[in-house]
C-alpha cells in the first residue's frame, strides 16, 4: 500500500517553518497564521494521495494554504466582520516607537513588504522568498504566468523605493558580479 | 543585432534566470555598454536579495508548541489510521478506491442536519423545476433566481433571492478538474439554516454538485463542521484556486453572452 501519507507527513513537518512564514505573510497575524497553517496540514494530509510524487511539495502545500486563506477572507467579508484581518500587520513586529520613527525614515524592507498590496506581497513571496519558479506561483494563485510577472515587476519596484533601495547603490554590487 | 528597449518585465526575468537563452545573451551584451541597463537589472537582483533577507527571521523562530504538537498529532493520527486500514482491510483496489472516494463524507457528516452530495445530481434551469418531494427542502435550489444569482453576484457578495426569503452569497468562482466553471454559495433561509453549496456550469445549465444543510447558527454563517466537509469536496475534486475578480467577471460575463 502507500505511503502516500506517511512521506506527506514527514514531509509536512520539516515544512512548518515556510508554510507558517507563508501563512504570516499572507494574513498578518501570528494567531490567524497558525489556525491557517493547521487547517492547511489536515487537508494536505486528507487528500495526501492526490499529491503527485515528482512534483514540488512546496508549491502543493502553499496552494492548500492560500485557497484556505482567499476562503475564509469572503466568508469574514461576507458575516459583516469589520475588522478586516487582512489590514492587521505584525509580520515586522513592529512597535508603535518603530512605526513612528518609519514615518520619518525609510521604511526596513520587511514594513515595506508589509504594506505591498496583498496581491503583489504573495507574488513576491512566492518568487523572491521561497523561490518558486513563475510558472509554479502562477499555479499557486490561479493566475496567468503575464499577470505574476507584471505584479513582482510592481512589488519589486515599490518596495525599492519605500525601502530606499537605489539603483545607484546596488549597481556598484552588480557590475562587481558580472564584470568579475 | 543589439535590442536597448528591454521591458522592465525582460530585465527581470533576466535577474531571476527565467528569460530564454537567446534573450537572456542579448540582454548580457547590451549590459556591457549600457550602464543604465545594468541598474535596472541590479534593482531586481537587489530587490530579491533584500526581501528574502528580510523574511528570514520568521523562518528562524521557534515554532509555536501547540501548533507542532497539533500537527504532528494529526500526522500520527492519518498514518496509524493508514496502516490500520492496509493491514486490516485488504481490499482490492477497486474498492480501496471507492473508499477513498468516499472518504471526505464520514467524518463530520453525522453532525450536519444532511448532506446531499450531488454525484446523481440535479439541475437547475432557466424555467422554473418542481422541487423534489419531501426529503431535503433547499427551497432556492431549482429556482430561476438562484441561477440568476449564480450568474451575476461576484464572489464576496450577497443578495436576497427575489420573491424568496433566501440570502444567497457568493464565496467563491473556481473551475473543477475538466475546467467547468464552479460556483461556492451559502443560502441562508429564515429558519436560520445555512446551506453550503457548490454548483458547477454544465452547458447552459448550473448543476448543484455538492450541498450540505447545517443546522442554524447565529447570524446565519456556516458553522466550520460544513466547511470542513465543503473542503473536503473541493479537494476530492481537484478545484482550482479561487478566480480573483477581473477573471470572474470576466467569466460571469461569458456565461451570460453565452445564454442570451
């Protein structure tokens, strides 16, 4: 018989770190992120045997995760919840002396990654973070391969610039990394 | 033959090795003159380097007891239940299968008021259908203004049916395994109870596939024990991501051009 949910599992379990990062990212809360990461594990290990072998575990288990996620975002919307927790942000840990001295300085990239819009922080995560091919995070959010790029293009050029990420100051690091 | 015109789109897929080969060479020869070039490239490798480093505390931290604890109880869990059922039940695989098939419907079912798993189905039409007798009343089911609804309210919306004392709110647009297009909805009826559903576009028809009743709670919201189910279903069949709005309307919209 398989293994199917056995190697699923063992799996699973080294992969908690990334798909709870994942799951921070997405809702920004700590709490929300571990009900969803759980919610996540009982359905991959519900349907371990749909996982098809060969292809990545990541990009599966991610996909599990955000379809949880997108779900229960239109159900909150719908109940009428007004405190929307998809605004709630501590993915910086960011205290209220921190947010303060952020208004007056460049943001650090994880405040600036917080205030991407969802769509393009997911991408970004997706691509940057976890490194999942375009191809695989298209897959994972249901969207064409045109639309992932067109939104990392977007979060990557937004988060240059709240976080002060100049062109100028990373050339000198690239023409060290080509011309070498 | 030398190209200065590179896309942002280009230089990135360039930074993150997703160009193709002959691309990628023309972007490298140009970078050797064009220093402007080489910035816009840097920004994407920058970007890269910096979001990835700043997302890295989070995978350094400890990892919550409960959660590891929860999980790992649910991976003991599946596998002892796993080896349970192959030593124990040596079936042969055709009814392995049905097991399996079947598997997404025993566990919470016993605590909704009824499950009615649409594999035999039924249809809904432009005209309006006698209900079926007796059994489960899901009053809207069947009716003309549900399939309006399910034409027309975008995911995250609501409306009351007309001449019915049904809400019916959109959840979710996905497309199943053979790329039928698949509505998620909940109807919630004046006695409190909410049906939780999924109706996939067979032709110019909607077909109900999968239904639960659960009993009424406050506020009229389906309580988890049915969403669990619901996932199960949705899972069981292989359903997309949801459909973000552009593509839904999108969707909807064809789906109207289609039947008038």
């Amino acid at each position: 018989m398989s293994n199917a949910v056995k190697d699923i599992g063992e799996r699973l379990m080294a992969f908690l770190p990334n798909l709870r990062r994942f799951a921070i990212s997405l809702c920004g809360s700590r709490d929300v992120a571990d009900d969803l990461v759980q919610a996540a594990c009982e359905r991959a290990l519900a349907s371990a045997e749909r996982f098809e072998p060969g292809t990545r575990f990541d990009a599966w288990m991610f996909r599990i995760l955000r379809n949880l996620w997108v779900d229960q975002v239109r159900r909150q919307r719908t109940a009428g919840v007004q405190d929307d927790i998809s605004e709630r942000h501590d993915i910086a840990g960011s205290s209220g002396e921190r947010e303060a001295e952020a208004r007056l300085t460049l943001k650090t990239v994880a405040e600036a990654i917080t205030e991407l819009p969802q769509e393009q922080r997911e991408v970004l995560l997706l691509v940057c973070v976890e490194e999942l091919s375009y191809r695989e995070a298209a897959e994972v959010m249901g969207i064409p391969i045109g639309t992932v790029m067109s939104r990392l293009a977007r979060a990557r050029k937004s988060l240059a610039e709240a976080a002060g990420i100049t062109m100028t100051a990373a050339r000198s690091h690239v023409m060290k990394g080509v011309k070498e | 033959m030398t190209r200065t015109d590179f896309s942002d789109e280009i230089l990135m897929r360039f930074a993150d090795g997703e160009l193709d080969a002959d691309t990628a060479a023309q972007v490298e020869r140009a970078m050797e003159t064009d220093d402007e070039l080489v910035a816009r490239v840097a920004l994407f490798i920058e970007t890269r380097q910096a979001a990835r480093t700043a997302m890295k505390p989070l995978l350094d931290e400890p990892l919550p007891a409960e959660l590891k604890a929860a999980v790992e109880s649910m991976v003991a869990e599946k596998t002892s239940a796993q080896a349970a059922s192959a030593t124990v039940l040596p079936f042969p695989l055709r009814a392995a299968n049905d097991r399996r098939a079947n598997r997404w419907l025993t566990p919470v079912a016993a605590s909704l008021a009824a499950v009615i798993a649409g594999f035999g189905g039924y249809w809904l039409r432009g005209s309006a259908e006698p209900a079926p007798e007796g059994g489960l009343r899901v009053a809207a089911i069947g009716s003309p203004a549900l399939g309006e609804a399910l034409a027309t309210v975008a995911a995250g919306e609501e409306r009351q049916l007309p001449g019915s004392d049904q809400r019916f709110r959109a959840i979710a647009t996905f497309r199943d395994n053979a790329q039928a297009l698949c509505r998620e909805f909940e109807l919630d009826s004046a006695d409190r109870s909410t049906v939780v559903s999924v109706a996939c576009r067979n032709g110019t028809e909607w077909r109900v596939t999968f239904a639960v009743v659960a009993p009424g709670s406050s506020g009229g919201y389906a309580p988890a024990s049915s969403t669990e189910t619901l996932d199960a279903y949705l899972a069981a069949i292989d359903a997309g991501a949801p459909l973000e709005a552009a593509e839904e309307a999108k969707a909807l919209k064809e789906l109207q051009g289609g039947q008038r």
